[in-house]
C-alpha cells in the first residue's frame, strides 16, 4: 500500500507569541488526530519556524510527496504569491519532492457555524433581530480577497435572522473598524456585534477590540459587544483535511462550497440536492458562463 502524501500546513505569521504558539498547537493536533500521515507545520514571514523547516522536517521524516494547505481564510498575495514561491524553493533545495497546493479555508459553511456561535456567546440578552453584526476581516490590497470578506459576510447574513451584517477592514482596506462602527450607527443599527474574522488571536484581532472599545467609548448612545476568533474549533481541523483531500485528489474545483445545491445553507435547505435549471440573466444582454478550463460546474453531487 503506498503511503499518502503527507500534509504541509503554511501560516501566514504574526508577531503575536499567542497567536503563533495557537498555529503551532493547532499543528499539533492534526497530527495526534491523523496518525496515519506526517504532519507539519510553518510559517511565511514573522514567526517561526519557517515554512522551508517544516518542508526539511517532513524530507528528514521519509516523506517525498505532501499536499501544501494555506491556513488562511482567503486568497490574498500570500496564498496567490508567496506559499507557491516558497514551494518552488523547497522542491529545489530538495531534489525528488513533489507536491499539490490547496485552497484557502473561507468562506466555507463550517467556518460560519463557528462564527455563529461566537456571536451567540456575546448575545445574552439581545434578540437577533435587533443585531447588526459588524464582520471584519485583515484587509489587503488585493480586491478579489477583500471581495472574498464580502463574500463571507452575506453567507452569513442569508437565513440567520441578524438586522443586517456590514463588512470593515483592520488594515489595507477601507472602511477601517471605526468607518465599519460609523457606517452600521448612520443605518440605524443600536446593537453592534463586532466579529473578527480571524483564526486565531494575534496583533490584528487585538487592534480590532481596541479600536471597537475606543469607538463605543466615543458613542455611549450605541451599544457594541465583541466577539472572538474563530480558534481551534473541531470545524476547522476538519475542514483542513477536506482541503487536503481535495488536493491531494487534484479535485481543486470551483466554489461550490457555498452552493445552494450542495450544502444546506439556512433558508435553502430545500435546494440540496435539486436538478440545476439554466438560468437566463434578461439584464445581461449576450451574456454566457463560461468556466474556463473545460470545468463545468457540475452539481450531481
């Protein structure tokens, strides 16, 4: 029986010691849970240890092919850019490895079953219905990934019931938390839940309280909770090893992670599993899908 691909975790990095010992951990983890493969992990930038070590570590350990996963929740330059460059070095420094690339972890419906429950732990009192949730994400100068945090947000909105969820940014982006805080205030919204949409604690989700709790300080009219990270949550590990699935299959296909079809998403339950009928956009004159590649986006799933 051949052995499996072993599995390479790549973390963006942060200068935060809880933030970086919370990856390694979460490494860890996967490993205790899947002893059938090696396990490792690293970082691109900032914390240690380097992404290359790991790769070195699972070479000492036997092991000739992995599948790389990003622990990240979206596709910005480090995902796009900087992992596959780190890769490339690797497989040069270490002549007869091979590997597969996955895809970034959001905004995938386990992630927002967590999201969900951190918004419930700081609820008490307040009904839905009268919460704005305030999401916000990194930020970056890559439109495709702050689009991605949009994206995020209205899954999240679709069939849970909150007054609204509107989208900032702590860094590179606009609006920024206080913009995001202004914003739901200028809708009307009196009860803001403010949720990072991070992984893990670190400087960023850190600048997100801070800056909420300056906020609300300078608005006594509004009220405004915060909610915490994502963290190691059993939906997490597990969505992990369904990107290492994917790729270590080649099965990188289109998202339909957040497909009405495929997985039940509130309110659509009904649509799971249903014959797909083309669709024609009146307003879009001329207009065809195409899905390059020859990758029809089918939903016989």
């Amino acid at each position: 029986m051949t052995t499996p691909p072993a599995l390479l975790i790549a973390g963006h990095g942060t200068r935060d010691d809880a933030g970086a010992e919370a990856f390694r951990a979460f490494v860890q983890e996967l490993g205790r849970r899947h002893p059938e493969l090696p396990v490792a992990g690293g970082f691109i930038e900032l914390s240690p240890p380097p992404l290359g070590e790991a790769v070195t570590e699972l070479v000492e350990r036997g092991v000739r092919r992995f599948a790389a996963v990003p622990l990240m929740l979206v596709s910005a330059g480090h995902a796009k850019g900087d992992i596959p460059a780190a890769l490339a070095r690797e497989k040069e420094r270490h002549p007869g490895i091979s590997y597969t690339y996955g895809r970034p972890l959001g905004p995938h419906p386990a992630l927002l079953s967590v999201l969900e429950r951190r918004v419930e732990e700081v609820l008490g009192e307040w009904e839905r219905s009268e919460v704005t949730v305030l999401l916000v994400g990194r930020g970056s100068t890559d439109p495709d990934a702050n689009a991605e945090v949009h994206k995020a947000a209205r899954l999240f909105w679709e069939g849970r019931g909150y007054a609204g969820v509107e989208t900032a940014f702590v860094s590179l982006a606009a609006p920024d938390v206080p913009g995001g805080l202004d914003r739901c205030a200028r809708l009307g919204a009196e009860r803001v839940v403010v949720l990072p949409y991070f992984l893990f604690t670190g400087i960023l989700p850190d600048r997100v309280r801070r800056q909420t709790e300056e906020w609300a300080a300078a608005h006594p009219e509004a009220e405004v909770r915060s909610a915490d990270v994502i963290g190691p949550e059993p939906e997490l590990l597990d969505l992990v090893m369904e990107r290492y699935e994917e790729a270590v299959k080649g099965d990188l296909r289109m998202n339909c992670d957040s497909c009405v079809y495929r997985i039940a998403l509130p309110g659509f339950e009904d649509k799971v599993g249903m014959a797909q009928q083309p669709h024609f956009h009146p307003d879009d004159d001329g207009h065809h899908h195409h899905h390059h590649g020859g990758h029809a986006h089918s939903h016989a799933h």
